[in-house]
C-alpha cells in the first residue's frame, strides 16, 4: 500500500536514490553526491517540509512532488503569489496507478494554502526556488522535451504550455565566427574577471550563489564600469549525463546606452576563447524564445539549439492525472 507523507530529515538519500533511477533525460545531473544535493535542495533558506511530498512503499521512496515559490520584484524575499511545481517524479515500475497524480493534488494543495493564486509546472527564472544546478543545465527553462514523461504528464493534469525555452551549445572545439568590428571593439576594451557578484541579489545568492561561478566583465580600457557582463558557472554534476566537460553561460547582459555595438558577441567569443585553453569542451546556455535578441547573439556566437525547456500554467478547471 502506498503512503503519503511529508519530507522528514533521515530522506535525503532515499530521494537522491530516486533522482537517479526515475530517468529524466539529458538534462538531469546525475551521479552527483549526497552533499551537492543537500546544498541545492535541502539547504535553502526557504525550504519546508510540507512543500516536498514523498509516495513510499514501506521503506522505499517511489515517488515526490516538490513545490515551491517564485521571487519578489525585487529579488529580496519569497513572492506567494504564484506556485511553483519544481518536479513530479515516480519510479516506472509504479507509474498509471494515480501516484503522480496525488503526489501533485498534494503540492497544489500545499500552494494554495500558502496563499497561491495561479500555479505553474516547471521551474523557470525568477520562479526557481529548487534544482537550479540539478535540472535543466545552464538554468532553469521548465520542463525539457527531453524528458521523456513531463509533457504528456502536466498536459494530462491540466496544464497547458506557457513559456518555451531554447537550450544551446557550442563545442569549444569549433571554429568562432568573425567579424572585424570584433578586433575594433578587442582594442577598446579590456575583461575583468571576477570570484565575487557584489551586486547580486538575495535571490541570485540563494541559486546561481551556491554553484561554482566566475563573472567576466567587458570594460572599456579608459573607464572602470564595465559595458557588458556574464557569469559563468560549472556544469560538472552533468558530465555523466553529456559525456564531457561543460560550463553554463548566464545572466548576459549590456548596458542599455551601449547595445547594437556587438560588444555582446565580443564579449561571448572572447569568454569561449578562454575557457577553451582552460581544457573545457563544451558551452550551453538559454534564451527565452519570446526574446529573439537573445537567440539572434547566440546564434550569431555559433550556438546551436539541443533541446526546448517548456513551463507550463494550470488551465482553470485542470483535472490532474498521473505521470506516464
């Protein structure tokens, strides 16, 4: 008989257990240590009990629904407005007998005490309180069509598709574009590389602040604020997963006065010339596909697409099913 119940202390092997059998595709780390997994789920400061559902048969952990929240405007503290279902995973061998269909009654449930008015599937920037770093890759970018059960899953629920993602990468070995305005904006300028993100938020700290990063900063050499900025971060807990080396390239951004100037793609180029002499083999990272800037400078950069992350929202009336 399958029991349902809260997370309790002693778990936390027996769902990292689960992590790794449930079979959710390339975007998934895997083989990563009990302690990685702690700092990234467990850890957090919002983190409750109530909000990660576990289905046992006796001792053993089949399934869990784990729910959280998105951030505030600002970035300074927990939004309860909008709920997060981070992910609904139940072992094959137990799927069709509406497992995963409680386990997500039971998180909807909790969201919605807690004050939640809308609720969305699949964790996504600014809604990803959990798995950044364990799921998704570079960042959060909803559910990935690679994983095989989690579309037909939420559109059986009651969810349909809200925000797609792109995934790209590009293997260091390939040869980079050029451009010679790209020499032009390489003698005006300088990158600083920097450990520490002074400027982070509370939120940023929470997430991408618990993973191995480095900030790159383009300036120009008479000025000391830099024009375009990006923050690298590793991707080791997915080496088994892909087969190699990876880095995840996020937050790039340039300063509004100075876009169109390609100091965006100087910036990215440059950043991959480095990392490939540091022996790493591989980039990815995310665009939203509603930003289509963003896609043009990855695609300009040579990255190609890999896959499509999908976050979905509940459609008013939803009924919930199970998970394949």
């Amino acid at each position: 008989m399958i029991e349902y119940r809260s997370y309790r202390n002693d778990d936390p092997p027996k769902l990292l257990r689960l992590w790794n059998q449930v079979g959710m595709g390339r975007g998934a780390a895997s083989g990563v240590p009990i302690e990685v997994f702690d700092q990234l789920v467990f850890a957090q400061p919002y983190f409750e009990h109530d909000g990660l559902q576990l289905a046992c048969d006796g001792d053993e952990v089949v399934g869990m629904a784990h729910a959280g929240f998105g951030c505030q405007a600002d970035q300074g503290g927990l939004c309860h407005d909008t709920g997060v279902i981070c992910q609904v995973l139940v072992l094959a061998d137990y799927r069709r007998r509406g497992i995963g269909r409680e386990l997500l009654r039971l998180a909807e449930s909790y969201l919605r005490r807690h004050g939640a008015r809308r609720i969305t599937a699949g964790i996504v920037p600014s809604a990803d309180p959990f798995y950044c770093g364990l799921y998704g890759g570079a960042q959060a970018a909803g559910f990935l069509e690679s994983d095989p059960a989690a579309g037909a899953f939420f559109e059986a629920a009651g969810y349909e598709s809200a925000e797609t993602y792109g995934i790209y990468q590009m293997p260091l070995l390939d040869r980079k574009p050029f451009d010679q305005r790209l020499l032009e904006i390489r003698r005006r300028t300088r990158i600083d590389v920097r450990t520490r993100h002074d400027s982070a938020s509370w939120w940023w700290n929470t997430r991408v602040g618990r993973l191995d990063f480095v900030r790159f900063e383009l300036c120009y050499r008479d000025r000391d604020e830099p024009v375009a900025s990006l923050t690298l971060v590793g991707l080791d807990q997915f080496a088994i997963a892909w087969k190699t080396r990876a880095v995840g390239l996020v937050d790039v951004t340039v300063v509004e006065s100075e876009r169109r100037q390609g100091l965006g793609q100087a910036l990215v180029l440059e950043t991959c010339r480095q990392l490939k002499q540091e022996s790493l083999s591989l980039v990815e990272t995310h665009a939203a596909d509603d930003n289509p800037a963003g896609r043009a400078l990855l695609e300009s950069c040579g990255f190609e697409r890999v896959d499509t992350g999908v976050a979905y929202r509940q459609r008013a009336g939803g009924i919930a099913a199970s998970r394949a």
